[in-house]
C-alpha cells in the first residue's frame, strides 16, 4: 500500500548543515511527499532558493514582505495546510526565538501560527548546544510539544567535535515518518 502524501514545510536556517537540506528535501520527494521550502536570510548566504526550487518542483518562500506572496497572506495558507513543519538545520539563533515566541520573519512568523506539529533538527558549535541557554531553550520546547531530531554527534564544520552535526537526511526521515505515520 502506498503511503498518504503530506505536505511538509521545510524551513532552513543559516548555518553551514543547510547543504544537508537539499538530501533532507530530494529523500521527502522520492516518498512522495509535497514539499514547500521557506529560507531565513541567512540560509540564502549558504544554498540558494533556486537548488530548493529545483528539488521540491515548488516555489521557495523567503520574504514575509513580498508583495506576491504576502497579498494573500501566504504565511498563513502554508501555516494552515502544512502536515508537518521541519526545520533543519534549526540553529541555536532559531531555537532562542521559537521558545521565545519572535516572529520577526517568514518563518518563526509559520511557527507561530501553525497547528501543525513541528520537528527541529539542530546544528550548532557543540558549545552552543552546550550552552545553558540553549539547554533551557530546548526543554522548553520540548515541554511544549515540539519534537526533535539529533543533533548527532561527530566532527563539525568549524573543526570541533562533540554534539551539535545536524542528523543525517535519512535520519531526519524516519523522524518525520514517526509523526506523520
């Protein structure tokens, strides 16, 4: 039998794991899934709109003051429609300001309105998921429902080791099937 398509929101968010996003998206594709990309700023310093666009045959959102988009409150209609929301990579920047509950863009604007439930899938310097701060962030969410993937742990980008590798694509995966099963 084959599985329900969903429609999944993958945010991305600025940090050197995001190329790990364009795995996380073509894998949601190959199952069949109905993908819709929304990029932070920084994100788009990393990997473009246009990879994403490319890999999920949908248009990436980016700008909660696009005139286009906005005009007929597109933060709403993927808030609402949205099966599952994910972040990955979910930074220590991006999980201060859900827990927190900012909205000063696209993106953590969705978070705030969506009923969905939503994945993170943290990647950081393992002194920033080791930070007290980050710790109290996490349990927060946590205790609010949100789910989480990874971080892994292993050889980071800015050559320390520990905890804070965004979990693998395939990984991140059988996090969402768990959820949406």
């Amino acid at each position: 039998m084959k599985k329900k398509s969903k429609k999944i929101v993958l945010g991305v968010t600025g940090g050197i794991a995001c190329y790990k996003a364009c795995e996380l998206t073509r894998l949601l594709k190959t199952e069949g899934h109905d993908v819709h990309v929304v990029m932070t700023k920084a994100a788009k310093e990393f990997v473009t709109p246009l990879t994403f666009q490319a890999l999920s045959l949908n248009k990436v959102h980016d700008d909660i003051f696009n005139l286009t988009q906005e005009s007929e409150m597109g933060h709403i209609e993927l808030a609402d429609t949205a099966d599952l929301i994910v972040i990955a990579p979910a930074t220590a920047n991006f999980l201060a300001k859900t827990a927190h509950g900012l909205a000063d863009d696209l993106l953590s604007t969705i978070i705030l309105v969506t009923k969905a439930p939503i994945l993170l899938a943290p990647a950081m310097n393992v002194n920033m998921w080791d930070n007290a701060a980050t710790k109290d962030n996490v349990t927060l969410l946590k205790k609010r429902g949100f789910h989480f993937a990874g971080p892994a742990k292993g050889d980071l980008a800015c050559g320390w080791e520990g905890y804070g590798r965004l979990a693998e694509p395939k990984d991140i995966v059988k996090s969402i099937q768990a959820i949406i099963k």
